[in-house]
C-alpha cells in the first residue's frame, strides 16, 4: 500500500480472490479517514493489478437525484 497524497492511496492486490473484498475495505476506510460518503471516492485501475483510490473533489461530485 502506498499513500501518494492525504486524499489518494494507491494498491497493488495480487490475490483475486479476495480483489472486492479487499478494494471495498480500502473504500471504507479511506471515506471515514476524510468523513466523507464511499459514493466520493473513485477507484482507478493504474497498472496491473494495481489500483488507486482518490477522494474526488467537489467538481467531481454526483449530482442530486
């Protein structure tokens, strides 16, 4: 595991079978670490088997339904 800056952390996963459980854990606990919701926070693949998660920006935010 590797945190890049306080709002992204960047993973490389080499057992698939445990890649959700694993990318969902991450999700859950980079939104608590910046009390946000787990809908803010984008997941990229960027390399293989490595992933990044990033807090996204107000820009980046859904729109309300």
């Amino acid at each position: 595991m590797t945190f890049n800056a306080a709002k992204s952390v960047t993973l490389k996963i080499w057992d698939r079978a445990s890649l959700h459980e694993t990318l969902d854990s991450a999700v859950t606990d980079l939104s608590s670490r910046h009390n946000t919701t787990t809908c803010r926070i984008a997941v990229t693949c960027s390399g293989p088997n490595t992933f990044t998660l990033s807090v996204r920006g107000d820009e980046a935010a859904l729109a309300a339904v």
